[in-house]
C-alpha cells in the first residue's frame, strides 16, 4: 500500500526549500542547452562556400533511424498503458488524458518509422514528414486538457468519453497509417517537395499548448511534490522543444535528428522516473497517483485508511483464521510480499495502540464513575461493561459470608475456581496466573473484598495496565461503600441536600453563612403539652414519629431542607443551601401537604382509637406558618459541635405566624404571598402585630394553590 503521508516525506523528487531553487536552475539549464544547440546548428546554413562552418551536418542511416524510433515508441506505447491502466484502477480523468499524450504521440512516432525510407517504402513520403508535428500537437490537446484542474462534473463527462476518445485515436492512427504506407493510395503516401513538408506556423500552437500544460503541472507540483510530476513537466517541455526543432526540417541533418534525441528524452525521462519508483516501492499500483486529480487522492487516501482500519479490527479481534488479513489486503491493493509485512507490522503497532488507548480510557471512565450517589450495584454493573469493551472478558468476585461468590455476568460465571493456595495469596495481597487470565485482589480497608480476572492480552503494558485497572476498581468500590456508609449515616440526621453538599465539599461545615432570601417553614403541633401530660412517654414518641414521617416527605418532596426537630416542632428552609427561583411556591405547596398528611394520620388515630388500640385521648393537630426574607445561612454553634440552621428576622416571622395559625391550617406572610405565581385560595388576616415587632405584618390563612 503505497504511503499515505505527505509526498515531501516520502518522494524522492522531494528537496528541502533550500535546494529547490539550484534544482530548478539546473533544470532550465539542461532544458535550455537544446534550444541552444538547435540556434548553433541552424545559425550556418548549407551554402557550400568553402569559408562557412557547417555544423549541421547530414547523416543518413536509414536502419538506425527504423530502430531508434520502434524503441523509443515501443517504451512510449508501454507507458501509455501503464498510465491508462492506473486510470482505469483509480477511475481518475487526468491519468486518462495523460495515457493519451502518450499513446497518440508513441503511435505518430511508430507510423513516423515505419514510413523511413528503404524500409518499407522505397522513399520519402509525405506521411514520413508529417507524422510526428501531427502527432504531437494531437497529444499538445491532450497535455493541456491534462493540466485543467477539473472539477467532478468535468472529470466524469471525461470518463464517460473515455471510450470514444480511444476508438477516435485508433481510427485516426489507422487511417493514417493505411494512407502513408500503402503506395498510391493518398497524398501521404506520395514523394513530399523537395524542400520537404511541416506544420510551420501552426505547430506554435502545440508548442504554447505544452508549454500551459507544463505551467499548470509545476502548480500541481507546488501543491503535491513528486518525482513523477517533475518528469511529466519535463517531457512536457521537451515535447514543445522537438516541435520546434522539427519545424526546420531538414532532413536527416543533425538538427532533424536533435528533435529525435528530444524524443527519446522527454519519453525516457518519464519511463526512468516510473522504474525507480517501482524499485523502491516494489509495486506499479501507486506510479502515478501523485497526477490524479485532488478528489482521487481523497479516495485513494479514504480507501488506505479503511483498508487500515480493517487490519486494526482483524488484528485487535485477534480471531483472523487462514489467509491473514494484510496478504488478503496486498492482494486488493497490489502489494509485494515485503510491503504487505511492512504493512502487517504497522497495522499491529496501531492496534496495540488502539487496545492500549482504550484501556487507558476505560480506567478514566471507572474513575469517572466513583461518584457521589452512585449505588455499589450500579457502580460496577456500568465499570464492567466498560471494562469488558477494551479488555476482553473481565470476571469479577466479590467477598459474601467469607467466601468469593460470582458477581452476575452474561453467563452467571465470575472468577475461575480457585485453591486454598491461590486464596491465600489474594488475601496477601498478590496476584494469581491462571490459563489465559491473572487473577487480581480487590481490596477495601486493607481486607480482601474481591477477585478481578483479567485475560493476557498481547501488548507489553497488558500486566501493568490489569493492576491498574484492579486498584482503580478497587479504590471504586471502596469509595461506593464509604459514601453509601456516609449517605446512610448523614441523611438520619441531615436533609439530603446539606449531606450531598458535605460529602461534595467538607469545607461546607466550617462555621459561618452568608445572607441569603429563603422561605422558612415552622410547624408545630397544637394541644402537645396536655397530650403530653396525659399520655405515657412511649405514645407521645409513636405520635411524634407519626406525624413526622408524614410531614417530612412533603418538606422533602418540594426540594426543602429540614434544619431542626424541637420537640414536636420543625423548621425548613427552602432557596438553601440549594438555589431554587420559586422556593415561595415550593414552600406552600409544602405546608398544604403537611396538612393533608397530618389530616391523614388523625383519621388513622381515630380508627385505632375506636378498635381500643389507643387511648381516648386526642392526639395535637399541625399548625403550619411560611413567611419569606433574608436571613443568615450556614453553620452555627462551635468547633466541636455545630449544625446548619438560618438566623433572621424572616424566619422568627415565621414563628410567629404558626403561632397565629388554628390547628390544620397555614397561614403566610405577605413577602410569600407576593413571591407566589400560581393562584391561591386566601383569606386575610390583616395586618398582625407580633412579639418582637414594632411593625405590624400583613398575613393570610392559605387555603389553596393552584398549578
């Protein structure tokens, strides 16, 4: 598979910018020394004075003349069909339009010496002078054509004309051939005028055509330097330079030949070009990939890599039987043995890379997943799953009554059985090999907790990278543990969102708080004194816990946090410690709730109370006060003790307003009242004067609220 990176790392065409402008001097000057020549040998004409120096001397051999030009058109001909079957394998309208540059001109040139002379005709022809100016300016069209940066529409309409560009050039040479070579038939078959036959004027075109086409191929090379490229520009340039050195004709002089040698030159450099390419690649299938058009080297490079991508999957799957993958892929790309196991080695350095990448993910991911709040079940139900992605068929055990017990896998099965031996080393701490898996402790608390499994894998940091992930599993699971240890033990004495918030951030239960609006819930039960007075202590505790376990998913359930129980009060906040923009509405909704359920419960006492459950004495209903202000949050108390509570005028209001309140009833301030978008069942107090405060309180009995 031929390189996909940059051309400039890889083409030995390449030069550092450094060098480039030397190569590009000595390229002109080797371009320029035949035009020079052809001035020299032209600037003494043959006028058989004695005196003048005729450096354009006539040679004449006939058979040299036959077989120089069946070589050079047979080298020609062979790379017109290398290009044109690059064209046909990567479906590109370039490589097609430069086959036929090379095809028409190779098939100019042939009929050009099968019309020599003495060969098989007895003399010169028309056909014999005019083959190759006809010839090359036919390929001139196909050179320029060439060098058009075309677009997806053009390139196609190219393909699909491909077929008929080919039988048009096939008709042409054919027919060209039969009128020059078979005697009588034609003009082009006849004795040309003596001072011989050529393009004149008109080959100036073919010869402005390669040179545009030359232009445009140098830009190409700017983009996407290429030996290959090079040697097309420069047979290009020595194409237009044989055109106008055939220009002067004369024939079998020195400078009739020199159009010949540029020829030979301009074919042999692109032939020489392509053998040390195939030399070093070992491979004809990416000669000239570096001519194609920029949406073919998007297919060609899209086609590599998921050729590569399919190497990598095969290998990191590792379950490949009989022809390996990279031999079925040599075959599709064309490789040799050696770059197929150079292609073999690559593709399992990515894979161990991709296997070595995702491992390392998957252990962010674990690490990840040791969150706050996330139950030891679903903890490692999610790290398993992961874990089993990049690392294969992962078991796991965990300890249960003093023995490793399965934990539930796809087909039931954890750890593989092991002997009192092993055990004991995983207990020390140490890892156990077993066939194709090593066995790794799982500890919590320094204690053995659980056993990992993990498949040998086949990088070198497969070991190191099953330990890692066995301390990370295990460091997870403690973790889990600990919190679900915390959570259990913070949320029977704090609400739940002051528990996440210390477990988050421990620095939140440093003493001090900050001024913030909530709305304070107070609530009491009227009638608790006498009921106290008359009931034995084991009922006044079943009555509180009653009515508590009914007021507080109702606090809790609208997002409020219950700072304190004082006896058979409590008071909640709501807007802390978390922000909630409608913690007025959160709070009545509430405290109508708390009634509901405490009408409930009553209900429920009366009914037991009628069986003889409970005595006849009646049980204190709720009286509910809500009322909303700034007021100091945070911790309060000392160093050694402390708890979150909220200090203000705003919530002693509240207090207040309970007290105000009948039983089964909520009564507000106006700061709620204000704050509240849905509608609402009320009826006014007016305005209440209250212990403590100077100014009187406008308050509300609410009856109802809507949404």
């Amino acid at each position: 598979m031929p390189s996909t990176y940059p051309p400039q790392e890889r083409d030995p065409g390449f030069l550092p910018p450094a060098t480039q402008p030397v190569r590009g001097v000595v390229w002109l000057i080797h371009l320029a020394l035949p035009m020079l020549g052809l001035w020299l040998l032209l600037s003494h004409p043959i006028d058989g004075d004695p005196a003048t120096v005729d450096l354009d001397q006539k040679w004449q051999h006939n058979p040299s003349h036959f077989w120089l030009i069946l070589a050079v058109a047979g080298v020609n001909l062979a790379l017109g069909a290398l290009i044109s079957q690059a064209s046909a394998r990567r479906r590109d309208a370039r490589l097609l339009l430069v086959s036929l540059v090379f095809l028409s001109s190779a098939g100019f040139f042939l009929l050009h010496g099968l019309a020599t002379p003495g060969i098989f005709l007895a003399g010169g022809t028309a056909g014999f002078d005019l083959a190759q100016p006809v010839g090359l300016s036919i390929a001139a069209v196909f050179a320029f054509l060439a060098g058009l940066p075309l677009g997806e529409r053009q390139a196609e309409a190219v393909l699909r004309a491909q077929l008929p560009l080919r039988v048009a050039l096939t008709a042409v040479l054919v027919a060209w051939g039969v009128a020059s070579l078979v005697p009588g038939l034609s003009p082009l078959s006849s004795p040309p005028p003596p001072g011989g036959l050529s393009l004149g004027p008109f080959a100036l075109v073919g010869v402005a055509l390669y040179a545009a086409a030359a232009a445009m191929m140098f830009q190409l090379h700017r983009r996407r330097p290429a030996a290959v490229l090079i040697s097309l520009i420069t047979s290009f340039a020595l194409l237009a330079e044989a055109m106008i050195a055939g220009m002067s004709h004369h024939n079998w002089h020195l400078s009739w030949w020199l159009w010949h040698v540029l020829l030979t030159f301009a074919f042999g450099f692109v032939a020489y070009s392509a053998y040390l390419q195939f030399r070093r690649e070992g491979s004809s299938a990416g000669l000239f990939d570096a001519v194609t058009l920029s949406a073919t080297v998007r297919r060609i490079q899209a086609q590599y890599e998921e050729a590569l991508e399919e190497l990598v999957a095969h290998l990191r799957r590792r379950t490949e039987s009989g022809t390996p993958v990279a031999t079925r892929l040599a075959g599709r790309f064309r490789l040799t043995e050696g770059q197929a196991a150079v292609l073999d080695r690559a593709g399992q350095a990515l894979a161990n890379e991709r296997e070595l990448s995702d491992r390392l993910a998957a252990l962010v991911d674990i690490g990840a997943r040791a969150r706050i709040g996330l139950a030891e079940s679903r903890l490692l139900a999610e790290a398993l799953d992961r874990v089993r992605q990049s690392y294969g068929d992962v078991r796991l055990s965990l300890m249960e009554g003093g023995a490793l017990v399965p934990y539930p896998n796809e087909d039931g099965a954890g750890v593989p059985e092991l002997s009192a031996a092993d055990r004991t080393e995983l207990g020390q701490g140490r890892t156990v090999g077993l066939a194709g898996a090593v066995v790794h402790p799982l500890t919590v608390k320094g204690r053995l907790a659980g056993a990992l499994a993990v498949p040998v894998g086949g990088t070198p940091q497969d070991e190191a990278l099953a330990a890692t992930l066995a301390a990370q599993l295990a460091i997870s699971l403690e973790n889990a543990r600990l919190y679900a240890e915390l959570d259990t033990l913070f949320r029977a004495y704090l609400s739940p969102d002051v528990a996440q918030s210390l477990l988050a951030d421990p620095n939140r239960a440093a003493l001090g708080g900050s001024l913030v609006e909530v709305t304070a819930l107070f609530a009491d039960l009227r009638g608790f004194t006498t009921f106290s007075e008359q009931v034995a202590p084991g009922e006044i505790v079943e009555m509180l816990n009653r009515f508590h376990t009914a007021a507080v998913p109702c606090i809790l359930g609208n997002g409020g946090t219950i700072v304190q129980f004082v006896g058979d009060a409590l008071l909640a906040l709501f807007n802390a410690p978390a922000a909630q923009p409608d913690h007025a509405e959160r709070a009545v909704r509430a405290a109508l709730e708390m009634q509901e359920a405490a009408a409930r419960v009553s209900a429920e006492v009366l009914r037991e109370q009628a069986a003889g459950l409970l005595s006849d004495v009646a049980w204190p209903q709720f009286r509910v006060g809500v009322n909303t202000g700034p007021a100091l949050v945070g911790n309060i108390g000392s160093p050694e003790f402390r708890g979150f509570n909220a200090m203000g005028d705003a919530v002693n209001v509240a207090a207040r307003l309970q007290a105000l309140a009948e039983p089964g009833t909520v009564v507000i301030g106006q700061t709620t009242r204000d704050l509240l978008s849905s509608p609402a069942g009320l009826r006014s107090l007016g305005d209440l004067s209250l212990k403590g405060k100077e100014q009187t309180v406008r308050a509300y009995v609410l009856t109802s609220l809507g949404g």
